[in-house]
C-alpha cells in the first residue's frame, strides 16, 4: 500500500464551544496519511492520475474556513468524509490538533481512521 500525505496543513477557523471561542479563529493543523496506489502515475508521469494533495488541501481550507463547529471531533469526521467521499480514496488517517487550547500542551486534537486500510 501507498501513502499520499500531508503534513501540518494550517487552517484558521472558527471552533470550539466556550463564547470566547465563537468570536475568534483559531489556527487548527491538520496531518492526512492516505491510501493510494501510486504505480499509475509513477509510470505516466502526469499529474491527472495522481491523488492531489494540492487539490485535496485546497478542498479542505475552504471547506474548514468556512465552517463554525463546537467539537474537533465534529470536524474531523467531516474532513475525513470529504477526502474519501470527494477524492475516491478508501483509508484515510486524520490528525487534527488544535494548537494552545491547552496551558502547558504544545496541542491537543484527535486522530481517526476512516475506511478500509488495503494491504
């Protein structure tokens, strides 16, 4: 199995459930691991047969950017559903962190995995 990734992807966005929070952007950093089988495009060389994270990273800035969600939970499921949903791809590992919510954490966040991981 392949893995296309994406390293700390920062996204400001409104997030969190205390008033202060509902008023503010909060940069949020998210970490995607994707299952691709990457023989096809190492063979033809074009950029149309390749999972793009240029194009999966675009979706999901505007995406966060433009949601207002309580929970990282929340929005994790959903960034997780537009990627497979969206992009075709059958697993997906999230990170999303959420960077100072946390005196005395460097970040806090969740991980999931969503879909079928293939061998």
């Amino acid at each position: 199995m392949d893995i296309v990734f994406i390293e700390d992807l920062r996204i400001d966005a409104v997030i969190g459930i205390y008033d202060w929070e509902r008023r503010i952007r909060q940069t949020l950093s998210f970490d995607l691991e994707m299952a691709f089988d990457n023989r096809k495009p190492a063979a033809t060389d074009a950029i149309e047969d390749t999972l793009n994270y240029k194009s999966i990273s675009k979706r999901l800035q505007a995406y966060v950017e433009s949601s207002s969600f309580g929970l990282v939970e929340t929005l994790a499921e959903r960034c997780a559903d537009i990627v497979r949903e969206e992009f075709g791809v059958s697993w997906v590992r999230l990170k999303l962190s959420k960077p100072g919510a946390v005196r005395g954490a460097k970040a806090v966040g969740v991980r999931i995995e969503r879909g079928t991981k293939p061998e």
